[in-house]
C-alpha cells in the first residue's frame, strides 16, 4: 500500500513538473538546483520531483544518479516494514549500480551502492547478507582509492569491520557451511576507519557513535562512553542519525 502510494504519488508530480519543465525550458543542471534544495532537508519526495525529471534529460549523470538513489535511502527509512524497505531499497541500489557503472572513477559513485546494500542487510536473510558482504567492502576499498578523503566510504568500511568482528560463532559457521566463507577482520581493524572519518570530517555524529560503539564491543567502556556521548550532543547531518543515536544511546544503557 506505501509503495504503490508512494508511486501514484511520484509520477503525478513527475508529470506536474515535466509540463512545467517544457513551459520554461528548465535544463536538468537547473532541475537538479531545484532538488537540491530539498536534498539538503531530507525531503525526498520532494526532491524528486525535480530529479526525476532531470534524470529523463540526461539519463547518464553520474552526480544526479548517486543524488536519486540517496532520495530512495531516505524513502526506504521512512517505510514501515522490512518488506516496504527493500523493495524501495532495490530502487535505490539500482540507481546506485547504474552510478557507479558509469562512474567508475567516481568515489561517491563508487560507495553509492555499498551504502544501499548495507542499509537493506538487517532486512535479509543469511544468504543474501552474506552475497553482500564482499560487494561492499570492495566497494568501499575503490572509493577510498579514488578519494582517501571520502569519510562517507571510510565509515562504511569501519562498519564492514565492526560487524564482521562481532559477528556470531553461529553465522560465521552458517556462512562457511551453507553460503561461503564469510571473512573475519577485527575491532581494532574498524576503530582505525572510524578515526580516519572523524579526522577527514568530524561534523557527522555517526562517526564518533560508531567508534564509540566499537570501543565497547572490545570492552573499552571509557572510550565507548567518551565517544558516543560526544556523537549525541552532535547536531544530525543525515536522514537515519536519529536511528544511530538510538544505538548509541542503547549501547550507553548496557555500558556498566
């Protein structure tokens, strides 16, 4: 019902604005102004409205591709259910495929999809978070080649790690029997990426969390509760914040 909604909802505005984009020959550099407006407020729908029509002018921008598959992230935030989240979430992965396709030397391209496929793993089963894994550790590992100075990419790194670190006996015993070999790393390995994020832009909240998070799971509670409290009195920067802040606040509760 969200998703069909959501639809109706989309290709009427899309319809809406490609009458008023014929009216005043707006160009896609100008529509993509226009979303971008929106983009910076978390207003995806919105934003939209103005790139999809873009993306029918100039079907192979890069920049616009990775703009509409983080609008459909933030769509897939606000859904309600697991299933809603990854259908959603596959519009955006694709997006984000077709950007780093064309984009091959793109850094922001290159993560667009690695953000995706980590947003839908809680959603999926054990096969296909195991499928994921590889694809997005080589994802990140291409954009920070492109740009060391991609914090976005270094953070999900640093998440590979953290979570394959604290991954369970069962599930790693599962992925080697059933679905592959899944690859093991260290904490140590993931407070090293975060360090780097925080070093590149120290304004994201989600950098300092995760550390945080991180120290915890290694049973360093002065650091884990130095760090996520600094990530909570950060104001948000991005659309799921309020959800990392959630897990921060939880892993503060079960600190002793």
């Amino acid at each position: 019902m969200y998703l069909s909604s959501l639809c109706r909802t989309t290709v009427y505005a899309a319809a809406l604005l490609l009458t008023c984009t014929i009216s005043h020959a707006q160009s896609a550099t100008e529509l993509m102004q226009s979303g971008d407006v929106y983009d910076v407020q978390f207003k995806a729908n919105d934003a939209l409205r103005y790139y999809l029509p873009a993306e029918k002018m100039e079907p192979g921008n890069v920049a616009l591709l990775v703009r509409i598959a983080r609008q459909y992230r933030h769509l897939m935030s606000d859904a309600g259910t697991g299933a809603e989240k990854l259908k959603i979430g596959a519009v955006a992965l694709d997006y984000g495929k077709r950007a780093a396709k064309l984009g091959p030397n793109d850094s922001d391209a290159q993560i667009s999809p690695a953000i995706t496929y980590g947003r839908m793993l809680p959603y999926q089963g054990n096969k296909e978070q195991v499928a994921a894994t590889p694809l997005i550790k080589a994802a990140a590992d291409r954009a920070i080649a492109l740009n060391p100075r991609n914090d976005v990419a270094w953070h999900v790194l640093g998440r590979w790690h953290q979570v394959l670190a604290n991954v369970g006996v069962l599930k790693h015993m599962l992925g080697g029997l059933i679905y592959g070999k899944l690859p093991t790393t260290t904490n140590e390995a993931a407070v090293k990426c975060f360090e780097r994020a925080i070093a590149i832009n120290p304004r994201r909240p989600r950098h300092f969390i995760e550390l945080g998070r991180t120290f915890a799971h290694m049973g360093k509670n002065e650091e884990a509760r130095k760090y996520i409290e600094k990530g909570l009195t950060m104001p948000d920067m991005e659309k799921d914040d309020a959800e990392v802040k959630a897990l921060g606040r939880a892993e503060l509760a079960k600190i002793p």
